[in-house]
C-alpha cells in the first residue's frame, strides 16, 4: 500500500513499531474479553467434536478425510480464528467515526501503514493467545501434528491467509469513508467467509458444484488453503500452485484496497474544505 | 385507577411500536443492509446444515428434513423474542452511561420503560421466521393436527419467553458489574450454537445442562422431538415433555423477574 500524504519525510520504522507495542498494550488491558474469546472457543472445540462424532458414526466416512482428520480440521480452524477474525483496521472506522483521522492525515506518518501496524499489534496480542487455547483444547480433543516441511508450509499459508484478510477488512473499513453504517456489511461478509472460506465445513465435503464456487471465491484461500495443507489433503505436488492462488488473491486485493483508499482519502480533503 | 395506568401503558406502547416504524422508513438503506445481514445469518446457518447432511445423510437419526423443523422453530421464537425484547438487552448500556436513572424518576414499571425505549426494531426477522417454520413444517412432513395448532403458537411464546429469561438475567447482573458484553457473547453463543443440533448428540452433562440450567432445549429439541415422532432418542423423559415449554418459559421470566427487582432494589447509579 502506499502513500497518499505528499511529501513525507524520510521513512523511519521506529514509530511503526511504537504504533504497534500500544496496541498490544491496549488490548492487554481487556482481560476479561481474553477470557472470553478462550472459554467461547473452548465450548466451539467440543460442540464439533461431538457434531462429526454423530455424523461419523452412522454414514460412510469420506476417504479423504477420516475423523481424526476432520477433528484437527476444526480445531486448527478454530484456534485460527483467534487471530482470523479480528477486525484489525476497526480504528480506521472509529478515526472516520470520530473525525480524528483529520489529524493523522497532519502528522508526519504513512496512515494506512499505521493501520497495519496497529492492527499488527492488536494480532500479535491475540496470537498469543493460542498458546494457552491450544493446550486447554489437547484436554478435550487429540490432533493429529503434521511432519516439521508440512508445518512450515502451512505457517507461509496461514501467512498468506492472514494478509488476504486484513486487506479484506481494510477494505470494508474503507467503505466508511462513504457510509458510517458499516456493521451489518462486515457481519454478512464474516458469515459468508465462514461458510465459503471452510471455517466450519471442509470445502472438500460440499457438494461438486458449490465446491467449483467455493474455489474459485478468495474466502478459501483464507481458511481453507492452509487447513488443507495442515491435514494433508493438499499434497506437496500442489504446494507451489496453491501458494500461487493465495500470492495472486493478496496481490489482486491490495491493488483495489490502495484505489479505494485514495478515493477516500480524496474525499476527506474536500470534506475539510 | 388501575384501568388508567394500564391504558397509559398501552398508549406508550403504540407510540413505541410508531417511532420504531418511522425511524426504519427514515433510514431505508439501513434497513435494507440489517435485512440483508438477516437473510445471510439464517441462510448460511441453513446452507451448513443442508451442506453436512449431503454428505452424511443422517445426524443421529435425524435427517435434514428433521433439522430443518428443528431450525425453523428456533427461528420463529428467538425472532419473536428479538422483535419484542431486543431493547432489553440495552439496558447495561442505559446503566453505564446514566440514561437509566432517568427511567427510575418517571411514574411508569422500570422494566416496562426499558423494553418500550425506541430504536429501529422492525419485525422483519419475525416476518422471515414465520415464512422459514411455514416452509420447513411443510418439508418435513410434520402432521398438522388441532394439537399442532394450539400448541405450536404456545410453545413459540415459550420459547421467546426463555430467551427473555437470559436477556433479562443478563442485564440485571449489569446493575453489580458494568461491563456484561462478555458473558453475553457467551450465552448467546451457547444457544446458537447448542440449539442447532439435537442434543442427543451431546454427553450426558451438557444434556443436563441444557434441559434443566439453561433449558434452551426446550425452544426447539424438545417440542420437536415430540412433532417429529422421535421415540428412539437417548432420554428418560418422555417425549410428551416437548408440550411443557410454555410453562418452562413462565417460570424463567419469574425466575430472571425476580433477579431483576433485587437487582433494582440493590442499584446505585454509577454516578454522572
């Protein structure tokens, strides 16, 4: 993403990473919602354990993904989800909300760079949370562990998957510059990533048509590209293609947040007159 | 003198129900986007289900005709209960920001007040509900009988009525602890999330739990199983049990009551 404010000093990352330490300061301060977010996924871990132990026990299980496979399936998808569905440009909606993006426009700063990095720091907090809810969710499930290249491989995705939805929620951030009333939108994109991008149901289990739809969609290069990879059903021969796909969704993504925001940006300079 | 008050109740309900319905013409492009977000919430909810249940035809005995029964009369009274109550779930907010004080200098019921303030509520999702249950009594073949007809809108009531019970449980610990947004993330996952499938499903523990703690089994599981003919469910309660969700809700709305006029007598404003 780059800039928009003209004729900005020399780059300099130290403020980026101060941006970032705050953030993580501030959400340290929620230790309640921490709580929360642990005892809530928790509840999700066992609800599906129990789900695909009903539908396993009475049908014929599909071969590619026995219920070993499908239980680490929804368990990794869910200690995802930690960090997935955070809204880490929610302050660019508050900063349009309360009008003081006019003086981060002032300040000698990249702003959407300060997004990213506030939001970074708001991630990297909630990333460690995985931690502890990984070892809580070991109480109540056993997850298969893939060989340490499959493991790598599917941090670079994850990784991947992570930049694809954070232009996604710069994005529909974005829209604030036009209408403040952005909440329902946001919800009605998470229940369609949830559906389409195989958070709760493996793509591979839809049937044939919705699966051709759902992968074509940039929501499976999300959740399910790296997920797949975890449990094996994506083989190493198609590593480099599928990386490819995810490479190809975040650049496509970050080209149409960097024009919409300089259309916004635009707006915020004539609004002020 | 009792005829007045109650006649003044009825009045400032009309003007509620008149505001809401303006404000949602005023602000069309809003609505629009909230009924857009509805449709999305119950249709993916519904895909899910209809998705897994291609693929493994059935849950515990129960096919996605059944689960779509078992959806649909969730639906109906969760909706009833958003349409008429919503507002009771602002009551923290009221709480921390002082608004409620104002409520508690007025000559009308505290409660009454705060479920009668006006927002935007419109009762599109219950509009949605009644269509969905119609559709999905259709699909599954339910038989539609007098005891259908006198029990269905009962047990609907009862169900909205439980949902109520949580609502309000909630927002009176509000009065002791401020910030209750956690807790009832919490719940309201519990319930969305639990009232999906048949609890059949779960262990013995959670079964307990939701029968007789948070008895969101009976908004759908149990008057369902009772509808559907379900006789070969792991219980020892009997299937007429599905029949008793109207007395279940009255007494968890008299249960969270009575929290709540503790909770009032126990109120000191948080001071502005």
């Amino acid at each position: 993403m780059t800039a928009v404010t003209p004729a900005r000093p020399r780059f300099r990352l130290a403020p980026y990473l101060h941006f970032a330490r705050v953030a993580m300061a501030r959400e340290g301060t929620y230790r309640f919602d921490v709580f929360t977010s642990i005892a809530s996924l928790l509840i999700r871990v066992y609800l599906l354990r129990m789900v695909w132990l009903a539908l396993y026990a009475r049908n014929a299980a599909p071969s590619e993904l026995p219920l070993h496979a499908i239980i680490t399936y929804s368990t990794i998808a869910l200690l995802m989800g930690l960090v997935m569905d955070i809204d880490q440009t929610r302050l660019l909606h508050d900063k349009l909300h309360d009008g003081s993006i006019a003086t981060d426009f002032m300040k000698p700063i990249n702003v959407p760079l300060y997004f990213f990095s506030d939001g970074t720091g708001e991630v990297l907090f909630h990333a460690a949370l995985i931690v502890p809810s990984l070892l809580f969710a070991l109480l109540i499930v056993h997850i298969d562990v893939p060989s340490l290249p499959v493991l790598a491989v599917f941090f670079v995705s994850f990784f991947l998957g992570y930049l694809i939805g954070f232009c996604l929620n710069f994005l529909l951030n974005c829209i604030a510059f036009w209408t403040l009333e952005i909440q329902a939108m946001q919800l009605i994109v998470t229940w369609i990533t949830d559906l389409f991008g195989g958070e709760i149901i493996p793509l591979v289990i839809f049937p044939a048509f919705l699966q051709r739809i759902a992968f074509v969609l940039p929501f499976a290069s999300m959740f399910s590209t790296p997920l797949l990879i975890y449990v094996g059903v994506i083989k190493p021969g198609r590593y480099l293609e599928v990386l490819g796909v995810q490479l190809f969704w975040v650049i496509v993504l970050a080209v149409i947040a960097t024009f919409v925001w300089r259309a916004g940006a635009k707006r915020i300079v004539v609004q002020g007159g | 003198m009792q005829r007045s008050r109650l006649r003044v109740m009825l009045g400032v309900y009309q003007q509620y129900w008149r505001i809401n319905i303006l404000t949602t013409l005023e602000y069309r492009e809003n609505f629009l986007i909230w009924l857009g977000f509805t449709f999305v919430y119950h249709g993916s909810a519904i895909a899910a289900l209809w998705i897994v249940l291609t693929r493994f035809p059935s849950m515990n005995g129960w096919t996605f005709r059944d689960m779509a029964f078992l959806y649909g009369l969730w639906m109906i009274a969760h909706a009833l209960h958003n349409t008429l109550f919503s507002t009771v779930g602002d009551i923290p907010d009221h709480i921390r920001d002082g608004e409620f004080d104002r409520l508690l200098v007025r000559p009308l019921d505290t409660l009454f007040q705060a479920i009668a303030t006006p927002g935007q509520v419109f009762p599109d999702e219950l509009i949605l509900g009644l269509i969905t249950f119609a559709a999905a009594t259709w699909y599954s073949g339910v038989h539609v009988d007098l005891l259908f007809v006198i029990f269905i809108p009962l047990i609907v009531v009862g169900g909205a009525l439980i949902d109520l019970a949580f609502n309000l449980f909630i927002s009176t610990v509000a009065f002791w602890f401020v910030r209750v947004d956690a807790l009832r993330w919490i719940v309201v996952q519990l319930e969305q999330e639990f009232t999906r499938y048949p609890i059949s499903i779960y262990s013995q523990g959670v079964r307990l739990l939701l029968t007789f703690v948070v008895p969101f089994a009976f908004m759908n599981y149990f008057p369902a199983r009772y509808f559907l003919h379900k006789a070969h469910e792991t219980s020892a309660l009997p299937p007429e049990i599905g029949l008793l969700t109207p007395l279940i809700g009255v007494v968890a709305v008299a249960v969270a009551y009575a929290f709540w006029r503790l909770g009032l007598s126990k109120y000191s404003s948080v001071g502005h």
